[in-house]
C-alpha cells in the first residue's frame, strides 16, 4: 500500500485535501471565516487560523482528509 501525502490548498471558499502522490482530491471542507495563516500540514493534521466576521481569531488543528476538528486554541 502507498504512503498518502496530504497537502491542503485553499480554493475559494474551501479547502480541498489533496494527495501528492496521484493528485486526487480526498477531502472538502467549507471555511467558514477568513484564513489569517496556514494551512500547515503535518503528516495527516492541518493548523490554520481564521478569522471570523467580527474580527476573533481562532485556531484550529485537523485531521485529514476528514478535516474533523481535534482541538481549537486563541490566536
């Protein structure tokens, strides 16, 4: 079995989980704020801040390609 490399790109008002190894899409998920940093992908979790309409920051790490939320912190 082949080693999937996740790599997550922003595309308009979604983030799309992506694997490097044969390009197919894995994963969708919905932004919901403005993206202020990131993504970071590291092995099978995504790190991003956004920020949302009135300004908060918050940030969130995931894991891929589900973008299930693993914790959240204060940026």
């Amino acid at each position: 079995m082949e080693n999937v490399i996740y790599n997550v790109i922003v595309d308009g008002s979604h983030f799309r989980c992506m694997d490097t190894s044969n390009g197919m899409q894995l994963g969708l998920s919905g932004i919901n704020g403005t993206v202020i940093s990131g993504p970071i992908v590291s092995g099978d979790r995504m790190t991003v801040i956004l920020k949302d309409n009135l300004g908060n920051q918050k940030g969130y790490v995931m894991k891929l390609p589900s973008f299930n939320t693993i914790t959240t912190f204060s940026a």
